[in-house]
C-alpha cells in the first residue's frame, strides 16, 4: 500500500519498506510504529519542512546511493540540515563526506556513535559536562534512544537502570 508524505505542501508517494530502511531515523521511527500519527484528510502524513530537496532524500532511501547534481553547489549544505532532521545518520556521514565502513561493535562503540547529538560538535559535549558539573574530559555512552529502542517506558528502564547517574 502506498504511504503518501505532505513536505511543506509538496506531496511524494512511497512505501513503509522505504520509509522504514532506517529504523532509527526519524522516518523509521514514525512508520514502525513508535510516534502516533494521525493522517490528514487526504490520507497524508504531514510534516512541517521544506520538502523541495526531499526527493533526493527519499531516491537514497530507495536505492542507497545520493546523487546530486553538479550545478548546484550549496545544494549538499541545505541537504544536510534536512537530512540532520530525518536523523538518517549514514546519509549525514556521506554529506559530511565521511564513511560508515568501519561500524564498530557495541562494546567498543565511541560516545554516542548512534546519534548526532555530541558527533563533531565538541561545544555540545562542553555543554553537557558543564550541565552536570563533570571534567571536560568526561566520556558519554549513549544508553538509550527511543527512535532505536521503542518510546515505551518499559524499553528506556530496561537500558537505563542500574546504571549509574542518568
């Protein structure tokens, strides 16, 4: 069945495979199911962002490949803000012009590899140790996301307890 999606006004016709490749997306979290939503009159899901650059979003999550075209140079700098939205962090780490190819385990995974919140940008890690008083050289894991563990509060006590101050 397709699943029609009103960016800002400008409508893309898709399917749940699509939208969901990337479970801990944004996209992927809203069509498995972990953020309610509500269609418009329509049958549309609307969300609130230019949609003039999200046909290049939706052809990488259909073929995994971005291709843009060469004329436009700002056009990967405007891209990146909406892909840092859809939080589809394979496509951040191509338009930062990096690669996910060495993926390491969970045991061994960085701070808050699996999120963009602390990744290049050293002022948010200062903030957050400034938030709770710690050293600058304070080291953050990531326990729980809810777009990757499920919005429920059964999921977040599961990663969270019994492990120290959160």
């Amino acid at each position: 069945k397709p699943i029609t999606l009103n960016i800002g006004g400008k409508k893309y016709c898709t399917t749940q495979n699509t939208l969901t490749k990337y479970r801990d997306s944004f996209l992927g979290a809203m069509f498995e199911g972990y953020i309610p939503l509500k269609p418009c009159k329509d049958g549309s899901f609307f969300i609130d962002r230019d949609g003039t650059h999200f046909h290049y979003i939706l052809n990488y999550l259909r073929t995994g490949e971005l291709i843009l075209p060469q004329n436009k140079p700002h056009l990967s700098k405007m891209l990146l803000l909406e892909v840092e939205f859809y939080q589809i962090e394979e496509l951040i780490g191509k338009l930062r012009g990096k690669t996910q190819a060495s993926k390491q385990t969970a045991n061994s995974e960085p701070p808050f590899v699996s999120t963009i919140l602390l990744q290049d940008k050293p002022e948010f890690s200062e903030k957050l140790n400034e938030w709770v008083g710690c050293q600058s050289n304070q080291k953050w894991k990531l326990l729980y996301r809810g777009s990757r563990d499920s919005f429920k509060a059964s999921a977040f006590h599961q990663k969270c307890d019994n492990q120290g101050a959160t």
